[in-house]
C-alpha cells in the first residue's frame, strides 16, 4: 500500500509542477513578489497532497522562533521537503542552491525570478564570494536566507560534515543565525519514490547571536542541528 500511495504522490507532485509552473507562469512577467506567491502556494499544495495521499503529516514546531524580518537560517538537509517545505510558513524565504539547476525549465525561471542564491560549486574560493555577495543583497531586500550547512541530502544518522559557507555568511552578514531541526528523510528520503506515513517535523530552534568566534560558532550550530533532529527521531530510527 506504501508503494502505491507513494506512487500516486509522485504524480500529484510533478502534476503539480507543471500545472503552477505552466499555468501560473503569467507571475514572471510581474515584480518578483506574485512569483514567490506562486511558490508559496505550491508548497502548500505539495503538503496538503503528501498529507492526504501518502499519509505524510508536516508539522511546524518552534514558530515563535521563526524570523520575520531579514536573517540567517541553516538547516538539516535529509531530502526535498526541506526545499519545499519552508516556503509555507516563511513569508519571504530565500535559498541557496545548485547553479545547475537554474536553466531548468519553469523551475528555474521562478528561483531566478525569486532572487534565489544560486552556487557554482566547482569554483570552490571564486563561489563562496558569489555566495556572499548574493546574500548581502538579499538581506539588504528583508530576505530570510536558508543555507544548508552540509551542502547536500544527508541519510538519516550520517555523521554530520557542516562545510565552511555558512561561517561565511555568519561572520558577513553579522546577524543572528537560526537552527533549523528536521526529521524529513524518514519519511521522505533523500533516495527513492517511496514515503513512508507518519509525521515531518520542521522545528526552529533559538536563534544563535551574532558575533561569535568561527569554530564556536560552529560547534554551537551543529551541536543544536544534530541534538534536536535527534531527537525527533524514534528510538527505532535513532
């Protein structure tokens, strides 16, 4: 039953795709605000059809921590939803993502339209730069800029590798940084079609102050990441 609840899903989720993308396009003719509107909606559409077809229930912990205004976020990356997900609740949220993806049709129209941060990776010194100077911009708009600290899908109880980007655009951006917990890859993994029921929990985590030394800074933020996301693991998963 799994199997074909998640088969389902997966045609609702690239339907989906499509019928925003194609059918909402008009959106990147206009300012970037009603693009970002479209994406918004998608979210939730993505959500509500993972909840009702393959039995996945997204819950959002922690939203007294959830920022308003322009800040950093860094979270735990396990799969997709973690892209998707954050656009349902944050109201101007602003990733940082794989150049690559950007010539994509429809896709990456809207996250350039979006003013999403997009990443050469394989310029190494010359990307990091790029990454902060974009960022800079966008906090300078009010954005909420997510990173994900480990720069790619991690398997649920990996051992964490927090590269260096997020240090950069903490010391940069001389804003508090907030943790992001999730326990997306049990459910939604990041390999695979399947979807296992039950329920994602996104939680935002007290906001680290700005202006500590690097090597705390990064101590303190995968030590709150990987405890919290432990621990919504079940002692099965864990």
């Amino acid at each position: 039953m799994t199997t074909v609840r998640s088969l389902l899903f997966v045609v609702w989720l690239y339907l989906s795709m499509a019928l925003f993308a194609v059918g909402l396009s008009p959106a990147l003719l206009l300012p970037y605000r009603p693009a970002m509107w479209v994406i918004r909606g998608w979210s939730k559409f993505v959500l509500f059809g993972l909840r009702w077809i393959a039995g996945v229930k997204v819950e959002f912990r922690g939203l007294e921590h959830r920022p308003e205004g322009a800040t950093l976020m860094a979270g735990k990356h396990q799969g997709m939803l973690d892209v998707i997900a954050p656009f349902a609740v944050l109201p101007d949220n602003c990733f940082i993502m794989k150049k690559e993806l950007m010539p994509l049709p429809f896709f990456g129209w809207f996250a350039w339209k979006t003013k999403m941060i997009a990443v050469d990776r394989s310029a190494h010194a010359k990307a990091l730069k790029d990454m902060v100077k974009q960022a800079r911009a966008r906090h300078a708009e009010g954005r909420q800029i997510l990173i994900f600290p480990e720069g790619t899908r991690a398997e649920v109880g990996a051992a964490p590798d927090y590269k260096p980007g997020i240090a950069a655009l903490y010391r940069d951006l001389d804003v508090p940084c907030t943790p992001i917990a999730t326990n997306s890859g049990v459910h939604w993994p990041a390999h695979g079609f399947r979807r296992y029921p039950g329920t994602v929990v996104f939680e935002f985590l007290p906001a680290i102050p700005a202006g500590l030394k690097r090597a705390e800074f990064m101590t303190v933020l995968e030590e709150r990441i990987e405890t919290a996301s432990t621990a919504l693991l079940s002692p099965r998963q864990a």
